[in-house]
C-alpha cells in the first residue's frame, strides 16, 4: 500500500481523470445532478489541502465515482441498459459495494409532467364532408381548423378534398389541421338566391374573391383567398354574378346595360339590355330588372341575343329555381311564382300578407314577416312554422346547408346586432357573432360562403371581414 501512495504518478493519472470527468460532468448536470457534483468538487479541493497518500486515493476515487455517476448514469455504471451517451466506465475501478445516487423519483415526476402537457388525440376523416360539419368535428376533438380553396373536378364544391393530417393520427391536443375546399369546376349559378337578394357584393370562384366595396365606391375587386393584396377590375358595379370564365355586371349611371368581361377584367364586352339593379345568371340565360324591389323581369342568351320579359308585374325578392321564378308582389298580398320562358305569367303560391325577405331551400319558402317573425311555408302554400326570437327586430338573409341565418337587432342597446342561425324547425339557436364593435354594418349586404358570412365594415371604408358561422371567429380580409 506504501508503495502505491508514493507513486505521485498515480496521483497525476487519478487527478486528470478526476478533472475531465468532472468538466463533462459539469457540461451535462441538470438540477438532479447538481448536489453530487457539488460533493464532489469540495471533495477534490480538500485533495489539494491535505497531502495524505491514504486520503488522496480514496477522496480522488470518490471524485471519479461521483463524476461517472452524473456522466453515464447509475444503472449503465452498474451494467443496467441506461440510454446515456458516452462509454462505460471500467468495472474494475469501481466497488460494487458504492451505492450511487438515486434520481429516479425526480425523472419519474419529470416525465409524469411532460405527460400531461402533451396530451394526445385522434384527428377524425373528415374528408368528403361540408366545411361546417368539418370544422365541428375537428374542434371537438380538441383540434383548430384553417383552410383552403382548390378547384376540382371530382368533389363537389365545398366538401373536403384532404386533410394535412390523415384521419386516425395521434397528434398534441390544440394541432391546427388544413382542410382543403372543393371550388368545383365552375358554378352552375353566377351566385345564390340567398346572396343575389343580399346586393350580391361577395362571390368565391376557385382561388378568388369577388367583392364590390360597397361603403365606398361600389368598385369592382378581386384577390386570393389566401392573399390580401386586391385588383381593381372595374368602377361603379352594382351587381355582379360570376360564371365560367366570365363576369356579368351592370354599372350605376350606366347606359350600357349589362355587360360581361373576363375574370382578370379585359375583353370587356357590351350585352345590352337595362342598367339593372338585379342580376341572375344560370348555365343559359341571363336573367335580369331594373329594381331588386318592384319592376317586371327580362332574359337574355350569354350573347346579349334572344331579350324577352318574362314577367311583366313589379316583382320583389325574386328567386329562380329550375324552371320558375318566386317573387312577392309588389302589393305584398302573399308569394307569387312565374315560368321562367314567360309562359305562365303569375300564380299565387302562398296568401300571406307582408312579407319580405324570400329564399326558397329545398322545396321550402321562407320570409321574413313584419318585423320580427320568420314563416316557412311549403310550395303547395301550407305554413310550417313559425319562429320569433326575443328581439326589436329580425331580418333573415340566408338558408343554406340546413341552416336559416339571420339579423337579431337590439334598438335600446345601441342598436346592437347579432349574426345567429338555426335549424328550420327553430331548433339549436346559436349567435354567430354580436357586431358589439363594428356597427354600424350595413345589414343587407351579409353574404354566405362555404361555412363563412362575409361582409362590409362601413367604418373602415368598405374593408371586407368575414365571421366562421361554427367557430365564431373574426377576418379582417383585408390584412
């Protein structure tokens, strides 16, 4: 043992192997690890004081004990299957009989925490499916929703095309999941009934927005539904619809009539006709009046040939379906409908008197009465129900996708407004959104599009926004 102790060259090798364990094992310590390197330190220190040979070899040995540990972790020092980096320590410098220290309660209690902070779910197919009943499934799973737009020929427009993440993946709670819309080929209508009778200042086609600024100069602008930057297109639009490759529009103060130009504005071309306040266009005709609120009907061939009128009473609120069109007349005495080639001239549908507000769904007719009731009627005339929310006023602009989307008012509040839906049969009431900071809105210009109700903010120059009817939540298209 004599001879050993005064060997100082073993004293170097120890102290060097010491003092580069120690280094690494000051690199790798976390707050666990920190008392034994502590030990282990004061340790050496006292090494450096006290020259006893005997004191040396065993303070020096717990040094390198103590740094192995924290370096490769206990249970690979011991011949365990530690996951730690680095290689093994020789067993031959090491006691079995030398406990290290144990860690394992504080890295159970670590790993029990990253456990709970990153809780998992299951992302559901919802692929095929409409954006609204998407975008329920995936937020009731625990997981937010964005979108995108992309034309196609085999999913019908707005159903899901694909998800970013495939159905049955486990991923963190608060994921957000992309689920691609179907734009469709092209639309088998310039727009909806519901948005026509809503000034008609927003239409989707494939990657674009059509919008009018309505609250500023009724300019005519396009821009991708992923991008804020706009293209002005033309002055002055009144009414617009899209179709095809085509734009039909009719301009205030214009003598032109209606007019149509290409998706990008050239080719500009002069149809004809009157300088109309109401605009329908279907696969084969343009159907078009003087007034959205009382004036008789025409038609016209995409070419601007073949003009006839159609209907000649004052017609209000007039929705084309197939081969005939509804209206109310214009003395508000019920619902009226009229054959689209002019062949029937006028046949009362439904005796009701003031009713306002028209949108025919699904072989339903609903209206808006007086102020504050909302009716459905079925074609034969029969009334199905009706529905009076607690509210100064109501205004119903849409029926879409088995929804009925409407206007609460609440005159002694500022005249607050609130966006709500609900089921035809007035069941699943829900407020969309209460437009508590952006009134005053103008209410008729609401627009619905694929699961969103696009509209004008009149106290910022027009800029468009638009509100998800599932989620709640707010775009300010604009930015």
């Amino acid at each position: 043992m004599n001879n050993v102790l005064n060997n100082e060259k073993l004293f170097e090798a120890l102290g060097k192997i010491a003092d580069e364990l120690l280094t690494e094992a000051y690199e790798v310590s976390d707050r666990q690890k920190l008392n034994v390197y502590k030990k282990a330190e004061r340790l050496k220190k006292k090494t450096s004081k006290k020259r006893d040979p005997a004191l040396i070899l065993l303070i020096v040995s717990m040094a390198v004990l103590a740094a192995a540990v924290i370096v490769f972790g206990c249970s690979r020092l011991f011949g365990g299957s530690n996951g730690g980096s680095g290689s093994e320590p020789p067993s031959s410098n090491v006691s079995n009989n030398v406990m290290a220290p144990d860690t394992s309660s504080n890295e159970n209690d670590q790993s029990s925490k990253e456990e709970t902070v990153k809780e998992l779910v299951t992302v559901p197919d919802v692929e095929g499916m409409t954006l609204l009943k998407a975008t329920e499934l995936l937020t009731r799973a625990g997981l937010t929703v964005t979108t995108d737009l992309e034309s196609s020929d085999t999913v019908l427009e707005g159903r899901v095309i694909r998800q970013s993440i495939p159905a049955g993946g486990k991923v963190e709670k608060g994921t957000a999941v992309t689920v691609t819309l179907s734009a469709g080929k092209s639309n088998s209508v310039g727009n909806t009934n519901h948005n026509n009778l809503n000034r008609n200042h927003v239409i989707l086609q494939g990657e674009w927005i059509y919008f009018t600024n309505v609250a500023k100069d009724f300019s005519l602008y396009r821009m991708r539904t992923y991008s804020s930057e706009c293209q002005k297109l033309i002055d002055e639009c009144v009414w617009f619809n899209v179709l095809g490759e085509w734009i039909y529009y009719s301009s205030y103060g214009s003598d032109l009539g209606i007019c149509k130009m290409k998706l990008d504005g050239s080719q500009k071309t002069v149809l004809g006709g009157l300088a109309s306040e109401w605009l329908f266009v279907t696969e084969d005709w343009i159907y078009y009046s003087e007034s959205l609120n009382s004036a008789p009907i025409y038609r016209m061939k995409h070419d601007g040939s073949s003009k006839m009128q159609v209907c000649s009473e004052n017609c209000r609120y007039a929705n084309v379906v197939g081969d005939y069109i509804y209206y109310i007349d214009e003395a508000q005495t019920g619902i009226y409908r009229t054959k689209t080639d002019g062949t029937l001239r006028q046949q009362q549908v439904v005796e009701y008197h003031n009713l306002t507000d028209l949108y025919y769904d699904n072989g339903r007719l609903y209206a808006t009465h007086g102020i504050k009731d909302i009716l459905v009627f079925e074609e034969n005339g029969s009334r199905v129900g009706r529905y009076t929310p607690t509210a100064d006023q109501v205004s119903l602009y849409s029926v879409q996708e088995g929804w009925m989307y409407y206007l609460k008012f609440d005159f002694k509040n500022n005249e607050n407004m609130q966006i709500c839906r609900a089921k035809p049969d007035f069941s699943e009431e829900k407020v969309i959104y209460d437009f508590k900071e952006l009134t005053p809105l103008v209410n008729f210009f609401l627009q619905y599009e694929n699961g969103w109700v696009y509209f004008p903010n009149t106290n910022k120059d027009g800029e468009l926004y638009r509100v998800n009817v599932v989620l709640g939540t707010l775009e300010d298209m604009s930015r």
